[in-house]
C-alpha cells in the first residue's frame, strides 16, 4: 500500500452517516468552552508551542464592534494552540503526527489555511519545517496577522500577497486596498504570504496563480516519453481551524475546500487497497484537515452532509489526536479526501 493508503488505514474511522455521525458525537458529555476564545479582552496573549514562545496580539476592540462581515477571526481562539501544537509533532517529536510519518507533510509541502484569523499562530509554528504556507482570511486580520508575524518569526519571514482574483466584484471590491497591498510587498519574499479570500466571491482554483507561486513540476514525463514541464497549481494540505460556526457559511466554505483540493488528483482506492490517485506528474492528493469547536449539532450536521456530498470523511482517532484533542475535550478534527 502507498504512504496516503498506509495514512488511512490509521488515522481513524471512515465516516458513513452524517446524521449518525453527529448524534454519536454530540451524545457525548461536552465540558463547556464558552464561545472558544482564549482571552476575549486581552490585547496580547502568551503562548508556547514545543517549547518556543509566541506574544500573540489580538483586538478585542475590533471584536466587539459591529463590522459587517464579521469579526470573530479578531481573536485567538483556543483550538488553534492545539492544533498548531498537533500539526508540528514531526518525526523528530514524540508522538509524531502520521502526516509526517507517511511523507504527506515534508519540508517541500505547501500548506493554505482557510480563517487564519489575526494569531498567525499555526503559519508561525509550522512554516519553518515546511516549503510554502499560505494564509487566507478577510482583509482586516491583515494588519495584526503581519505584526504577529514579524514579531514572532525567526526561522522565516513574511510577504504579504496581492489580492486574489476571483469575480469581477470582487475586484472592483478591493481595488482600494491595491495600494496597500503594493506598500506591504516590502516584507521580503518569505515562505508565509497572507491573501485575502472570499469563500463566496473568489476563484479558491486561482490561488497560486494570483500570488505568482505555481512552479513547473521537474522531470514530468509525457505521454509520448519525452519530459514535460507542467505546473502544480494544487497544495500538499488544506487547514481549516473551527471555521464552522455559521450554517450560512457552510456551502461556500466546502466549495471553497473542493476547488482548492481539485487542483491535484482524486484520491481512489481499489479491492487491494492501492492508491489509484497520483497522476504522470507524481502529484498526490490534497489533504484537508478540518478542526473545529463542538458547539450546534444543527450546524455541525449541515457541515458533514454539505462535505459528503463531494469528499470522504475521515474521524481522526484520540490515539492520534492524543490527550487534549481526544473525544470528550469538547474538540474534532475530520480529515478529508476528494471524491
């Protein structure tokens, strides 16, 4: 069996049932986490991850002011530390997380989050072991997400991308925010870049391309037996940290998964377990890792239904997840494949 095949088969259970799926899980004695947050009023908050410290500014001023849009990513929320803290058990940790010890996160991965929010936390802590991180949000997380960046960074450094194109009105939307964008170019071409993406307006498929990141794929080899140069416009891994909060976000947030993960090849698996993914280009599938807060049965099962329809789902086990992400922290993690 091949290294994704390998991931599969112990990561967890392979869900069948939205409904049965959300009753098993929501049956469950959940201990209470208020909304999530870590510190609602606190301007700067401390956090370590493996043993390296982070100052995380936040704005709860901006939290709690009535900006159309929404401003929850304003401040740190309290599963991002521990995902940040599962993601980075590489093999050289204890306990190292399978997507490190079956090659689906290496140092030549590139990774996109979908709601970074303003912490940077899990671009800080993963980027330095990996090739390329892109952060995506709404463009007003931009300002505290770049502080907490140059800030905190040591092993890497910033650059913040241009807008990404997606419809016509959505460009005419942030054709203000051009020279901006322009001026916070000067961070230097570092392997973290911040974008704008709207899950409702945006081309997700286009991502690459609007930063200027796609690359030729070496030593492609052709139909005909001669090298080929093509361009991987996909990603090694999707994050999303408790995004799911809203039943009207639900749609085009999976949408938003399913465009960003059709970039690389569908993973398939026949009657002997082979991944029948992959293409000419060695290319592997996308992995999405979607890490959420319990809070409403209601929106949780609108989410899982929505995703079923286009991915297969995945229900990372506590034995992988270990103590503080297990069943009964009041946390999920969901792994997804695409149809």
């Amino acid at each position: 069996m091949d290294s994704l095949t390998n991931f599969l088969a112990i990561i967890g259970e392979e869900v069948e049932d939205a409904e049965e799926e959300s009753f098993l899980l929501f049956s469950q004695d959940i201990p209470s986490a208020n909304l999530g947050f870590v510190d609602s009023r606190a301007t700067t908050i401390d956090i370590t991850i493996h043993d390296q410290d982070f100052t995380i500014h936040q704005s709860p001023t901006l939290l709690s002011s009535s900006r159309a849009g929404g401003t929850t990513g304003a401040v740190l929320w309290k599963i991002t530390p521990l995902i940040s803290t599962w993601l980075t058990n590489t093999t050289k940790n204890p306990n190292p997380n399978p997507l490190w010890t079956h090659s689906l996160l290496t140092p030549t991965s590139t990774v996109v989050e979908l709601g970074c929010g303003i912490s940077g936390l899990i671009a800080l802590s993963l980027s330095p072991k990996i090739n390329h991180y892109i952060a995506t949000d709404q463009e007003y997380v931009q300002r505290l997400f770049r502080q907490n960046l140059d800030e905190n960074s040591t092993a890497s450094s910033t650059s913040t991308g241009t807008k990404s194109k997606g419809t016509d009105k959505a460009s005419r939307r942030n054709n203000n925010n051009s020279k901006q964008s322009i001026r916070n170019q000067d961070a230097g071409k570092g392997n973290v870049t911040f974008t704008s993406l709207d899950w409702e307006l945006d081309v997700a498929g286009s991502l690459k391309e609007s930063l200027g990141l796609v690359s030729p794929l070496s030593g492609t080899t052709g139909y005909g037996g001669e090298e080929e140069e093509e361009e991987d416009k996909g990603f090694d891994l999707v994050i999303s940290c408790d995004c799911i909060y809203n039943e009207a976000l639900v749609a085009p947030f999976v949408r938003t998964c399913a465009d960003l993960c059709r970039l690389r090849p569908v993973y398939t698996d026949d009657s002997d377990g082979n991944n029948m993914g992959g293409d000419r280009g060695g290319r592997k599938p996308t992995v999405c890792v979607i890490a959420q807060q319990q809070r409403s049965p209601e929106v949780f099962e609108a989410w899982l239904q929505e995703t079923m329809r286009v991915f297969r789902v995945w229900r990372v086990s506590d034995e992988v997840l270990g103590e503080k992400l297990k069943s009964g922290s009041g946390y999920l993690v969901h792994v997804l494949l695409l149809k």
